[in-house]
C-alpha cells in the first residue's frame, strides 16, 4: 500500500500509523447522552468496502490525513489533509 | 461411522474403499428450531452443543462457502489457557478441558498436541509480568512454570540467549498448552452435529434477518427464506456486515492477520515458543512446516491477505530469536478477518432482538475458544441465559464501561490490540 501525502507525494506504507476510522473527526459535543458517546468510541460501521480513515504521516510531514481506501482491495483513491503539519507550514 | 484403530487396520488392507462421506449434504429446510449463521470452528462447535448438550437437532447451520473456508481453516493452531483476568480466565480454563477431551467426544482426530508452551521474557519487569500471569493461571487450575534462563536453554538450546539487544531472561512455561489441526476441529464438529441430525448447508449466504415485532422469525439467504425462532450469529471477521442486517452496529473493526508456513522439515522445534520482545511465535506442524506469525497488519481489512512490512518485521524478529531459521524456505503466507473488539475479549450475548443472539470479537485468539465458544452459545441460545464461564462476555460492557476485560492493559478503544 501507498498512500499520496498531499504534502509528500506518494510514500510507502510504513511512513504513516493507521489511527482508525474517520468517525473520530466527528466528537460529540460533551454534554450529548451516553448513546452518542458510546457510538463514537465503540460502535463502527465497519464496511467491506470504500471507507474513510485517519492515518499519520510520522516518518513524513507529521500531519493526520484522512484517506479514501478500500478494505476489501486496499486500492486507495484520494487522501486529505486533516491538520496542518505539527511544525512550520501553517 | 465410527472411527477406530482397528477400522483404519481393516479399511487399509481392503484398500480404503468403504469410507463414507463425513457429513450429509442436505437441501435447506423451510423451517427449523435454530439456525446457527456461520459455519466455522464456533458455529459448528454450537450446532453441535445445541444437539449433544441440549436436545435441539432440528438445527441448521448456513455457511457462504464451504465449510471451514473462513479462519478456522486459517489459523496458527495455538492451544493455551494462559489468561489473567476474571472472565477470560475461568472461560479459557473451561476450554482446555474441552480440548483434553475432544477427541473422545467427536469420536475424530483433531491431532491436539500438549506440546507446551513457552513465552520468553527479556527485562526483569517482563519477568514480574510472566510470574503474575503464572501466579493466576494455576490459581484458576491450570498449570505454568517459570523458569530461568538455564531452565529454558535446556528445552529450547536452539535460541539466540545473548541477543545483545534482546538476552533471554527466561520463560513462562505452560506443559498443556499445545496445538490442534485445524481443519480437523471444524471437520470433528460438522461430523458430530450432522449425526445428530444437524443440517449443514454450505454455498448458503445469509442476506437478511427478518425480524416481527422485536422477534426474530428467519432469514434470508441465497437459497431461500428459512424460518426459525432462534438465530445465532457466528461470523467472525463478517460480523458487522450480518447484525448490520438487523440494524445493529457492533463494536466491531474487521483486521487482517498474516501467518506464514516454512516448506516441511525434520522435527526442529518441539513446543510452541513466543518471542518477548517483537511479534513472532512459531511451532512445527506434523507435516514438518514451520507455521509462525506475528501481529496484525493493523488497519481495517477484509482482504484476506496482508502487506509486506509486517511479513518483513515477523520475519526479522523471527531471525533474532532464532537465526537457524533464515535457512528454512517460506512457502506459503495468507491472512484472515479478524472481529477485532475494543478491549480484545469477545462477546457472547443476546441482541436488543428476541431470539437474536451475537457471538463475535474473537481478535486473533479464537481457535483456542473453538468448544467453549460452541458450549457457551449452545447453553445461550437453548436457555436464553449466559453459562456461568461466559457472563462477563456482555455487548453493553463498552456502553457502561463496566466488566470490561483489557488483558493487555492499553485501553478499551479500537486499534489497541
Ligand atoms: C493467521 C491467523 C492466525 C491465528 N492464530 C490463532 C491461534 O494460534 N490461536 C487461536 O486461538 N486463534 C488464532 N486465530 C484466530 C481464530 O482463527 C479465529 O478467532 C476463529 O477461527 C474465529 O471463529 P470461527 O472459526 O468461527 O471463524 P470462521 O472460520 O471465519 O467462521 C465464520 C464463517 O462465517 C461465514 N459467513 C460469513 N458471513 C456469512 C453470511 N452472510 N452467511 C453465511 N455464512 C457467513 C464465513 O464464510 C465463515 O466460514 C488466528 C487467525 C488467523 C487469521
Ligand atoms: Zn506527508
């Protein structure tokens, strides 16, 4: 696998830490009930297909993406960025 | 047919031509009292629970493909009841027992091997660790040793002891832990439930779970709409895609895990041995391969094979342990799905439906769990209460926060195990 770093370019897997579903961009606000907390933390949709996921460039820019792949293929097809990188460039 | 010593003597000299198939091959019926979806180590396992412990043999077990084709067909095959906490621990003992009686039961050889098992430390705390962990699994009754670093050269002379980066201090020694064949396990099971007059439908995908007024009455499947009162589910890594169907989303994340298998040599490696400081374990199938593995590729997949960094980290770790190794040539590597849950232990439960129970989160330690994962559903779904060994194995635990069981102590989220 090979993801395209916006910042980078195309870089090697073992560059980047896989940090799970994309689901963690959307943090409920802390008062929402136990539910929501609950879905955000523990409960996945888990598809056996397209998915949106966060990974870190750590051996790179140091910046969280957010990537397009495919978990049945591992075909990846678009990555974003999440954050600026941690120093310098804003 | 019943297997014997003196059948396989006469079977032989007669030319091995009265062997019969091991199963039926029956066509679905429209109804049944349980279905159990998923045939794998444990859906078998509970089918045959559900006939030998609790009377239900109008029971059919569906699998999308052939029997055994998901991980019970896939998996390094270790054996062990090494667990620390309170819920795993007193469910993993119950299962070592199982194993030790098995082969008798199914009346099938599983090949279960009581070959030991030996788990090396390298650091005086990873010692401290191993003896607490000795401590409580002969607190639950099982057996384990901890032995120094001379004790362990003695059983395993082959091992780098002065690794500069990584010495061996010494080892947890567990004499009943072992391994199995393991497509003879998924086999032993079919077998037995078939006799007693379980349906085993193969190339029979689930699609649908029809649910009435909070009750589940079927399903659907690619040969039609079965009925039944009771469903269980038991797909491991397809977990999310099959309670999908009755609106659930589970606190599942589907991962790959990789293992490896070595061309056939002579007897080299007697036990099972796991390294302390990277991810590799390694035993010696009958066949003479060298079946090793490490740890996940860790991110979501359903790929059923993984990428070359973890091949190349097991491998290198592998090398440290035991150099002799880099002669041997790897012939084959795959992977499986694995019901990934967030604190690493499963879950065995009813679902918010009636007549729906969940059996999923077996991480990659669910060969060992085969017959008391099948004996605990069985006892689920026949008396809709938990079996004593099986109550901490709650799905509202990640909700509540309360019971959960985090062996490795890194939290209770995804991706930490
Ligand atoms: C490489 C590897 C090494 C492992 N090593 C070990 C080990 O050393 N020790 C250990 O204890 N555990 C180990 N495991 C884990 C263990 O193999 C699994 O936890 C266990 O096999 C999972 O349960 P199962 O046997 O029921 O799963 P499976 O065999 O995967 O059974 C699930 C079945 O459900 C079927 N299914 C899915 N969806 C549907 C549907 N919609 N309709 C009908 N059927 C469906 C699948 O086709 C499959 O046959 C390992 C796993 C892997 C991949
Ligand atoms: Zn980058």
């Amino acid at each position: 696998m090979r993801i395209t770093c916006p910042n980078c370019g195309q870089r090697d897997l073992r560059e980047f830490t896989y940090m799970g579903h994309a689901v963690a961009l959307n943090r409920p606000a802390a008062d929402a009930d136990l539910a929501q907390w609950d879905d955000y933390l523990h409960n996945r949709d888990n598809p056996a297909g397209p998915t949106d996921e966060l990974w870190y460039h750590g051996a790179g820019c140091t910046a969280w993406l957010k990537v397009r792949r495919d978990t049945v293929t591992h075909v990846i097809s678009d990555a974003w960025l999440v954050m600026p990188p941690s120093k310098g460039v804003k | 047919m019943r297997f014997s010593g003196l059948r396989v003597i006469t079977e032989a000299l007669r030319g091995n031509k009265s062997w019969t198939p091991h199963w039926r091959n029956p066509e679905p019926k429209a109804h049944y009292d349980a279905i159990v979806i998923g045939g794998g180590g444990h859906g078998l396992a509970t089918a045959f629970y559900l006939a030998e412990n609790h009377g239900l043999r109008n029971v059919a077990v569906l699998e999308k493909g052939y029997l055994g084709s998901g991980n019970i067909g896939r998996n390094t095959t270790i054996v062990r009841a090494n667990y620390g906490l309170p819920g795993n621990s007193e469910f993993y003992s119950h299962s070592l027992k199982l194993w030790e009686g098995m082969e008798g039961a199914l009346n099938y050889n599983v090949m279960h091997s009581q070959r030991g098992i030996i788990n090396l430390f390298h650091s005086d705390g990873q010692r401290d660790a191993y003896a607490r962990r000795g401590n409580a699994m002969i607190n639950q009754g099982d057996d384990a040793f901890l032995l120094d670093r001379e004790g362990v050269r003695k059983i395993l002379p082959y091992l780098d002891f002065d690794n500069t980066r990584f010495p061996i201090y010494g080892g947890l020694y567990h004499p009943r832990g072992g391994t199995a064949r393991h497509d003879a396990v998924a086999w032993g099971y079919a077998r037995g439930a078939d006799k007693r007059g379980v349906d085993l439908i193969q190339n029979c995908e689930v699609t649908g779970i029809d649910v009435d007024n909070g009750k589940v009455v079927g399903v659907q499947t690619t040969r039609g709409a079965i009925r039944a009162p009771k469903v269980g589910i038991v797909v491991a890594g397809r977990s999310s895609q099959v309670a999908a169907m009755a609106g659930m989303r589970l606190p599942i994340e589907s991962h790959i895990l990789q293992a490896f298998v070595t061309e056939g040599l002579k007897p080299v490696i007697d036990h099972v041995v796991t390294f302390g400081a990277g991810h590799f374990y390694i035993s010696q199938s009958d066949k003479g391969g060298l079946v090793f593995g490490g740890d996940l590729d860790y991110y979501a997949s359903y790929a059923q094979r993984g990428n070359l960094p973890i091949a190349e980290h097991v491998i290198e770790a592998g090398m440290t342990l035991m150099p002799m190794i880099g002669k041997a040539k790897l012939l084959r590597s795959w992977g499986g799905i694995m019901d990934m849950s967030p604190d690493g232990s499963p879950i065995i439960d009813k679902t918010h439906i009636d007549g729906l129970y969940l059996n999923c989160g077996w991480c990659y330690g669910g060969f060992k769990a085969v017959p008391a994962s099948g004996w605990c559903m069985a006892h689920l779904m026949a008396t809709d209460t938990p079996h004593e060994v099986a109550r901490g194995y709650r799905l509202d635990r990640f909700a509540t926060g309360r019971g959960l069981m985090d062996e490795e102590g890194t939290g209770s989220q995804h991706n930490l195990h």
